[in-house]
C-alpha cells in the first residue's frame, strides 16, 4: 500500500509532467505559425538554380541562378491582387529584377505587364509550379534577394511595401553593394 | 490580417489540375505519400486533401520525382528542403522531440498508478 506522502509525491510528478508537456506543445505550436509565413529554408544559403521558359520567347529555356550580379526573385500572377500593389515598386529596385509567372496563362501574364508596366529584366513562365516548388514557395507574391555569389539573402512572402523598400530593401541592397 | 487573407485566396482561386500517373502503382504509391505530407499554406490539412494550387503543384513535383526513380523518403526530404520539417504532418521521432512523445504516455500511466492507489486507500479507510 503506498503512503498518503507517495500518492502526493506521485500527483506532484504528475503536474510537473504536465506543465511540461503543455509548455513543450505551446511553445512548437508558436513557432510552427510564424515559420509558416516568413521564412524561407533557402534563407542563407545557396539558392537552388532552374530553367525556366521565357514568358514572350516561347519555349526557350533560361538558366537562372550561378550568381553573376544580385538578383532579386519575384514569383507574381495576372491574377494575384497583392501583386498589383507591389508592382509599381519593383521599378524601383536598384538590381536586375526576375519576375516569374506562377501558374498563370501566357497571354495574361504577357497583358498585365503590358498594362501596369514591366519591371522585370528577366521574365519567366512557370505554369506547372515546378520553379515555384523549387524555391518552396508559400504564396504570392513572394521575393528572395540573391547576392553575387548566389545565397539567398533576403525573403519576403507577401507585397513589397514603400516601407520595405525604404527600410529593409534598399539599406540591404546597399550593404550588398558595397560587399562587392 | 486582410492581406494575408488575400494572399491564401490568391493560392486557391486558380484551377490547376493534378496530373495522375499513368502508371497505377506508382500513382498508388504517390497517393499514400500524400496523406503523410502536410500542406504547406492550409493548417492541418494533408497534401493529398488539400485543393490550393500550391499543393497541386507540390503533388505534380512528387509524382515527377517517384517516376523518376526517387523513393518515398527521398521524395519527402526534397519537400523537407524546401518547405521545413512542417511538411511532414508527423513530425519527426527524434531529438528533443521524443519528449512531446514520450510525455503523454508518463503521464498516463503516472495518472493510473495514483487512481489505483488513491482508490485503495478510501477502500482502506
């Protein structure tokens, strides 16, 4: 038979074991919704490289990726309205701009840069999703920085903001600059 | 909170569809990896039931990489690469993460142990 102080002793282990388990699952909880949204696995470190065909060449492939200058990477559709907001903006990113169409329609894509303008020097056409894949994409629009030497350096999932671009971007893109 | 509301409509008001294999066993095989796949933008939902274009495409890319030749595992650890451990919708048996395991299961067992003896000793008393 246990003693009256054993069945306490036991109920105390059982409540720590509790509140370890409840603080254990609070905090993986936590952690799973904000990694969800912001940040990308590619953070750090070399970004993967892809073909991709050009969105007004046809079936052409180009190659990105292999690091020549600082690139900045942004997956949008025709269809996506925060990506018309960002648009503007993106003209005036001081690096080589790639846009790519992610499961859009050749035509569309092709019609909204004609009508909100084109900021892109490079545009590609990923209607399967597979480049999008690649990068682990969680929506869009969504935006890597990319530096000389090929590592991610910057991610965005959502719309390019004036104030991003004033804060984070631009000091960024600077600092990258001067880095050579 | 609106704006990402709308980026997560943005995913789901597109109609890709999913490209079955042709062949059946494989598609078999791709089907059961995805319900032990997690989609990466809907919360809990398997890969295999979600409908988001982002799943679409993740499952297209899946069923490319088994005809391939990738196996099950290395298909998974491909997704792991890109989208983190949470595209799994197990996580991992490992590491720190046995105690979220191994922790109900002590308590349990602990919780039983105080029942039965707390329910002597009223009998004893």
């Amino acid at each position: 038979m246990m003693s009256e102080r054993g069945v306490r002793w036991l109920l105390g282990v059982v409540i720590v074991l509790l509140v370890i388990f409840f603080v254990i699952l609070g905090f993986s909880l936590w952690g799973r919704d904000e990694g969800r949204l912001r940040e990308s696995e590619w953070l750090g470190k070399l970004g993967p490289s892809f073909e991709v065909e050009n969105l007004y060449e046809g079936k052409d492939l180009v190659r990105f990726g292999g690091g020549e200058d600082l690139v900045l990477l942004n997956f949008f559709a025709s269809w996506c309205v925060p990506c018309r907001a960002e648009h503007e903006l993106l003209g005036e990113i001081d690096i080589s701009v790639t846009g790519i169409a992610w499961k859009d329609k050749r035509l569309d894509a092709q019609k909204f840069l004609e009508e909100t303008g084109n900021p892109y020097d490079f545009v590609g056409f990923d209607e399967e999703g597979r480049v999008s894949v690649l990068w682990g994409i969680l929506g869009i629009p969504e935006s890597y920085i990319v530096d000389r030497e090929g590592i991610v350096r910057y991610h965005k999932v959502g719309p390019i903001t004036p104030t991003l671009l004033e804060e984070e971007i631009e000091p960024l893109i600077e600092r990258l600059k001067a880095e050579g | 909170m609106r704006l990402l509301l709308l980026l997560f409509l943005s995913l789901m008001l597109m109609g890709f569809e999913d490209k079955p294999l042709s062949d059946d066993e494989l598609e078999q095989r791709a089907m059961e990896l995805f319900e032990r796949l997690g989609c990466p933008v809907c919360e809990g939902q398997s890969l295999g039931g979600s409908s988001s274009d982002l799943a679409t495409s993740i499952r297209n890319v899946v069923r490319e990489k088994l005809s391939e030749g990738m196996s099950e595992e290395e298909a998974v650890r491909y997704l792991e690469l890109r989208y983190g451990e949470r595209i799994r919708l197990s996580p991992k048996f490992e590491g720190g993460k046995v105690v979220v395991w191994i922790l109900p299961v002590l308590i349990f067992f602990a919780l039983c142990i105080f029942i039965v003896f707390r329910a002597r000793s009223f009998r004893g008393d």
